[in-house]
C-alpha cells in the first residue's frame, strides 16, 4: 500500500521540477519535460552533435507513445525520438514515414473521417497528412504553445490537449481556436467528449474539468476522485467514455475512476488492480481494458476483479493500447508493438519499428 508521506514528496518534487523547467511528467517509456526556455524550443529536426550512432546489432524496437487506426484499417504508430511508422498488414511489416514532420518525439495521433492523420507533438505542434502519411504539414496556427499531448477526433471536428489549455480546429481550416477560458497554462493529458457535446479535459496537477456548450467556461469535477488514502487524484493521464456515457478517468498513480452522472462524483473501480499507473483504458463486449505499467488487466465485474491479460507480452511497460474495431488490440510499450487477436495473448509486431536509441528531446535544437 502507498504512504500519503510518499505521495506527499512526489508531488513536492514535481513541484519543485515546475519552478526550474515547467512540468516533469514520468512513465516507463519516457513522458514530457515543457520548459519556456527560447533555447531549447525546437528547430527544423537536427541532432545535437553529441549523438553518435549504434551498432546495428544495438539497435531495438522504438519506444512507441501512440497508436490510432486510420481509413481502410492503416495503423499509425507514433515513437518518441524517431517520428511515425505505418503498417498496412495489421503490424507484420512497419515502414517509417512523416516526412515533412520536424519533431521525431510523436506524443498523440487522431484520424478523422475524411482521412486525414494527425500528428501531436512534443514541441512541434500538431501535424496533418492527407495521403496515408506519406506526406505531413504543419497546422498550427492559433495555438499558443506547441507541446500537443492529446489529439480527439468528434465528427468534422479535431480537439487538442495543449501545454495551454484545449484548442479547437474545425473541418478542414487550418486555426485553431481555443475552447473557451479556464485552463490556461495548463497541460492537458486526455480528452474526451460525451454524446450530448459536453467536453472532459483530465489534466497534469489540476484534476478534471468539464465543459458544456450551453456554459460559459470549465469548471472542476473533483467530488469523490480521491484515492484510499484520501489524495485528491489531480493527475490525469486518460478519459475515455463508453455506451452508457459512463466517463473512465486513469490516473498517473491512483489507479482507474467511473462516473455516472457526467464527472459530478467519481468512484474509484480499482481497488483490486495490482499497478495504478494507467496508460491506457479500451472498452470490449466482456468488460474494460486498462493498460498499466506493469502489464494489462481486464475486468469483467465493473472492477472487482482484475485478470491479467499477459501472455506473451514480453514488454509489460504500455504506453498505449487501442482497440481495433473488434479485431483484437494493439499494445504500444517502451519497446515496440504488441497486437492480441483474441483479447488473451499477445504477439510482437515489430518488423520494421527498429531504430536506434533516441537522444533526448532537449538535444534537438
């Protein structure tokens, strides 16, 4: 069981890393640093003179931070230090594409029903490809800052979760307009949006705020979001909504939360899970789907029992899993693609996803 004392220093040491760089973010396969430091801000991609390369013999499957599945079942993976990849045989073979892309540290992917890709980067922005990937532009105008977390695609319309706040793009125009007032130099890690149009942002350091069309700005949803320690959970890493309009909210280490009545009280649904650090949360005709850092589970029971779902997983640090329309799921981990035909097993899909070990972000200048 977690200390609240140990909780307690980690937020203090985040908050300490706030003062000095902006905003730390930790997980297995390697989170954001954000920083307002113009020398660090990106540039046209070019590697740091420090970079050397690897012996082909060194070289792995990349760490892999985003998947979504595009027009006619083409897949998208998104890694962090070496840009996108593309499959078109569900994961047997990989081939690297993004050309046009200036950061290589891809953190959220969205396709859209007209076919178009897009692309959430670490200091880029947002990026657009209208031709399966194999060509990439820039659309960031009208946002403020560049880092681009989450990306949610609703209809005709494309949502972004920003280092300030949540923007808007409309169809096929290339501004983005900011949604409403309130988050405001706040990074927002996930997205979701119900039927009735109202949208969720779950954010790093400040909980889950909701808006509605009809109101006039965000407003916190906090009321029962507390650990068994009794810890407000303000970090957010997903938000996922399903059939029934039930919101999922997965925590950076508090484990999983449901709502019914549209994020006014939470419960948590997690006690029994063996890992509460979410990556990723998937809805399947048996139950729910939660990726953690240390494997996936699944319930069946509304969160009584957790089954680890493992087999054959070689790598159980997920940074992503999504679900492929009834064919199955795919894994995204520190080292490569993982797919599961049948919900139970896994097999490695990583022909292709090769690459060598990626500078850190702040050696691109």
């Amino acid at each position: 069981m977690r200390l609240g004392v140990v909780k307690a220093q980690c937020i203090a040491t985040i908050a300490s890393v706030i003062s000095m760089w902006g905003i730390l973010l930790c997980s297995a396969g390697g989170e954001s640093l954000r920083t307002s430091d113009p020398l660090l801000l990106p540039t046209p991609l070019g590697v740091s003179e420090s970079s050397t390369a690897l012996d082909p013999s060194e070289q792995s499957a990349t760490s892999v931070q985003a998947l979504v599945i595009g027009n006619n079942g083409v897949v998208y993976a998104g890694s962090f230090g070496h840009g996108i990849f593309r499959t078109l045989d569900r994961g047997a073979t990989w081939a690297r594409v993004g050309g046009g892309i200036t950061d290589p540290f891809i953190l959220s992917l969205a396709s859209t029903k007209d076919g178009a890709v897009y692309a959430g980067t670490f200091r880029g922005g947002v990026f657009r490809s209208r031709d399966e990937g194999n060509s990439w532009q820039p659309v960031n105008a009208g946002l403020k800052r560049l880092e681009v977390k989450a990306l949610l695609a609703v209809d005709q319309e494309l949502f972004a979760g920003t280092g300030d706040g949540v923007y808007r793009l409309h169809g096929s125009e290339d501004h983005w307009t900011p949604v409403t007032s309130g988050l405001d130099d706040t990074l927002v890690h996930a997205l979701a949006r119900s039927a009735d149009g109202t949208l969720f942002a779950g954010t790093s350091g400040k909980g889950i705020f909701r808006f509605n069309p009809c109101s006039t700005g965000w407003v916190r949803m906090q009321h029962g979001l507390k650990d068994h320690e009794g810890m407000i959970e303000n970090f957010i890493r997903v938000l996922v909504i399903d059939h029934d309009q039930s919101i999922f909210a997965g925590t950076f280490d508090g484990g999983v939360f449901r709502s019914a009545d549209g994020g006014l009280t939470w419960r948590p649904i997690s006690r029994a899970l063996p890992n509460d650090s979410i990556r990723g949360i998937v809805f399947s005709d048996q139950g729910v789907v939660v990726a953690t850092g240390n494997g996936i589970f699944k319930t069946v029971d509304k969160g009584k029992q957790w089954i680890p779902i493992n087999k054959g997983l070689a790598n159980l640090a997920i940074q992503v899993v999504i679900g492929s329309g009834g064919k199955g799921l795919y894994a995204g981990t520190s080292s490569g693609v993982f797919r599961s035909d049948d919900g139970v097993s896994w097999i490695a899909v990583n022909q292709g996803l090769e690459g060598e070990i990626a500078p850190p972000p702040f050696l691109f200048r």
